[in-house]
C-alpha cells in the first residue's frame, strides 16, 4: 500500500516590492502601520511571509491570492506604496511546499 505524502503543493504569489533610494529616511513615519497591518494579514493568512532585505532595497512577500492582480493589489493597498515608499511591484506564481502539519 502506498502511502501518503505528508506535504503538498500550494500555488502564492511571490511579490517583490521595491523600495524608493531614500525608503531607509522615508519609510519612518509609516512603518508602524505598515507592520501592523502586515502583521494582520499575515495572522489571516493572506500573508503567508513576508520581509525586507536588511540593505532596504526591497521587500519579499508570499501572498495567498487568486490572481496576480489581486496579490498585487493587497501591496497597492499598502501604507508603503501610497507613501512612495515602495514604488515598483513584480508577482510571480510561487509553488509553496505546504506540509499537512500546517492545516
């Protein structure tokens, strides 16, 4: 008898959000809104992870979303990008090894 894989394949959206040259300075007034806000999405689980790059270049997002455009839009709707904090977004499809522990 076969058994049963304990993991399968999910399909998110990858998104990486691209920070202004001078985010580090201009992302201040914002930034406790913007965790936040990633921060519930995440505990909702449309966000699956997300992060900066530590030389504030950019973001990575894993977005459980229908589409790209809906992805896309859940960072539009950001604080960041309505500040020009972040000012280009790029989604690809992402295949997500999702184990069965994760429910």
């Amino acid at each position: 008898m076969a058994e049963t894989p304990a993991h399968s394949m999910e399909q998110v959206w990858l998104v990486e959000a691209t920070y202004a040259p001078d985010a580090a300075a201009t992302r201040a007034p914002f930034r406790a809104r913007h965790l936040a806000r990633a921060a519930e999405l995440k505990a909702a689980g449309v966000i699956v992870e997300v992060g900066a790059f530590a030389d504030v270049s950019g973001s990575v997002l894993l977005i459980r979303a229908a589409t790209e455009q809906d992805a896309l839009g859940i960072c539009r709707d950001d604080v960041y990008m309505q500040n020009g904090v972040w000012v280009e977004l790029r989604a690809k499809a992402f295949g997500r090894l999702r184990l069965d522990a994760e429910g």
